[in-house]
C-alpha cells in the first residue's frame, strides 16, 4: 500500500503498517510514499527520533516503541533475531533464507553446541561468502550464497542437503541419529530431488550409503 502523507499522521501510517517493535527498514518506508521526496522522509524521521516516537536500531532499521516504553514502564529494545529473520530469513509468507551450518546442526538437536557465530544462506547475500558486521551479540555473522534460490516450498529440502552435505553421519550418537531421523520425516522428497542437483556429487553418495534418503520416500 502506498500513501501520500503529511507529518501529522506519519508515524499513525507506520504504527498500522508494521505495528510495534517490528523492525521497519528505511526501504520500506520510502515505498510507503513514493511522492514524497528522501530529504522529507528523513526529516519525518528525525522529528520522530526527537519525540523518541521512534527509535532508530541500527543504520536503516527503526521501530516504533509500544505504549510501556513511552509511559516509562520499561524500555523494550529491538530484538535482534526479529531484525536478523526479517533482513535475511523471512518476512511474513516470503522465504529467502535459513540459519545453516552449526546454527542449523543446533536447531535440529544434532550438536549440543549454541555458537557464538551465526551462519545464514541467504537470497540476500551478495557474494559466495560474505561477513557483515556483527550485532545482537554474535562474535560473527556471515551471509552465505545458496547453491539454489531459496524459496517457501524448497526452504526445508535446502536446510536437510545442508546438513547431509557437513555433518559426518556416521559420528551421531543414538540420540541425534533420531533428531535427525524426524528431521528428514519433515522433509518432502520431491523437492529434495529437485534441489539435489546443485549440491555436490558426494551429497547424493551419502544420501544412498547412509539410508536417509529411504526414510523419505
């Protein structure tokens, strides 16, 4: 939806459009009012800063603080993992990324390891392997390339090839040998098939050899 606006009701049109603590990225905002000049819009913005109607998380990224924070009953700042889903992951039905590497080995109970860094592929990322400042305290972030465009429907099917392309299956305990074993009941085969090409030949070996991949059918 797109508006034409004045500054009185500026902030009303963002508190509807992305409710409170939501991350709202600069360019979200300019698409909201595509008549309205930048030096405006950031001028909007700055009065919204000084009224402290709106906060501002890092460079492009604001939120409009709820009603607590500006009676005093507590400053409820950002959360860095909905800035971190919405920049690289996912926004509402639109998926273009997954926590990977240690991340995901963590999220799906095969490593009992919480990093301190954060691996993300991502349709976002522009280069193979990139690292961007870090910030919602991980020592490291880094926005890896996918081997295929990431979508809604192949999201799971990518997150299951990227563990069975890393993770030595043979070396999982009982334990995350079943954690694993749901892990790929979550999986359609069908789109593992269609993912399957882009990833290396021994990915397809350790799918045969292993007998995963007969759990899927």
């Amino acid at each position: 939806m797109q508006y034409t606006v004045e500054m009185d009701n500026f902030e009303t049109i963002l508190v509807e459009q992305f409710g409170t603590n939501e991350p709202i990225f600069i360019g979200e905002i300019k698409s909201l009012f595509p008549y309205v000049t930048e030096v405006t819009i950031f001028n909007w913005l700055n009065n919204a800063l000084e009224e402290e109607t709106l906060r501002k998380y890092q460079r492009g990224v604001y939120y409009i603080p709820d009603k607590t924070d500006l009676l005093g009953l507590g400053e409820r700042t950002l959360s860095p993992n909905k800035v971190i889903m919405k920049k690289y992951i996912s926004n509402l039905e639109d998926v273009y990324g997954f926590r990977s590497g240690l991340n995901l080995d963590n999220e799906v109970h095969i490593s009992p390891q919480v990093p301190a860094t954060l691996e993300i592929t991502t349709n976002k990322a522009s280069a193979r392997v990139r690292e961007i400042e870090p910030f919602g305290g991980y020592r490291k972030i880094t926005l890896k390339r996918p081997r295929v465009g990431i979508t809604k429907e192949n999201v799971d099917a990518q997150r299951f090839l990227d563990v069975i392309t890393r993770v030595p299956l043979e070396a999982l305990s009982n334990f995350e040998r079943k954690r694993m074993a749901e892990f790929t009941q979550e999986v359609e085969k069908a789109r593992v098939l269609d993912c399957l090409p882009y990833y290396p030949a021994k990915t397809s070996k350790k799918l045969m050899e292993s007998g995963y991949f007969d759990v899927l059918a």
